[in-house]
C-alpha cells in the first residue's frame, strides 16, 4: 500500500529543496511520507544532476558586488551560468550579490577556498552548497568563475 502524501509537504519541501513538484512528490513517495529523508534523497539528486551539469559550457552569468558600509570594503564576482534567461533571475542573482557579501566578510584567497566555507549567514552550509542548489533548481551549470575583494590600504 502505497503511503497518502500531503501536498502541503510537497510544497514545504518544493520550498526548501527548490526541486520540481513530481521529484518532491517521488522522494516522500520513496521514503514512505519521511520528510527528512526524503530532502536528504532530494539533495543527493541534486548533487548527482549538479555533476552531470559540470561539464557544459558556462558562458553567461553576471557580475555582482558587494560594498561594505563605509565604503572601506568591496567586492566583485562573475558567477557564470549557461544562459542569460538563468543569469537574470532573481534567485541567481540573490546568489552574486550572497557571495560577494562572503567575499567581502571572509576574504578567501581563492574559488575553491570560497566553496568550502561556511556561509556567513548560515555555518551549516557552504559557499558551494549554495551553488548547487541554484544549479540544482536551475538546471544548468552554475559557477564562481572568479572575485576580487577590495580594500582601503591593502595591495
């Protein structure tokens, strides 16, 4: 027998994960109406589809920056995406201007250094977990392609 779903958990978890209705609906579905099990599947998904994406071709994308109040801090950063239809959306671009705000507060002293911090809004994900949940949401390959943080009297 097969569990009764609630859409109401559908859509919290629609909500959380940013997967489609159907995957949301599957997940419950395969872990027998468990919601934390079924987000944990979801995420797993997610990064397998994410890795597929890797591999093409990310031409599009914007720059986003970030200045600190007062103006003694800044910082840019091209995240590149596969289409500009992507790249002009709002959770994307929420995405640039989130990571130029941790560029500007952490000063990572590369892109890999950068994914593997803890978001300074949130310690229990990454920089990159971020990032593959745009990818996953978006279906497309989305990735800090490079930043520059400034400071007043540094060189």
């Amino acid at each position: 027998m097969m569990t009764k779903i609630d859409p109401k958990e559908v859509q919290r978890l629609r909500s959380e994960s940013g997967a489609g209705v159907m995957d949301c609906k599957r997940a419950l579905e395969e872990t027998g109406g468990d919601y934390a099990k079924a987000l944990a599947l979801i995420k797993e998904r997610g990064i397998q589809s994410v890795a597929k994406k890797s591999e093409r071709e990310a031409k599009e994308g914007l720059v986003a920056s970030y200045i600190h109040s007062g103006g003694r801090i800044g910082a840019l950063v091209e995240l590149a995406s596969e289409t500009d239809f992507v790249s002009r959306g709002d959770e994307f671009q929420r995405l640039a201007q989130e990571i130029a705000m941790q560029v500007a507060a952490m000063n990572p002293a590369s892109v890999e250094e950068l994914l593997g911090q803890p978001y300074i809004r949130d310690a229990s994900k990454t920089i990159k977990d971020l990032v593959t949940t745009v990818a996953a949401s978006t279906k497309e390959n989305v990735h800090v392609r490079r930043f520059q943080r400034f400071a007043l009297g540094e060189s």
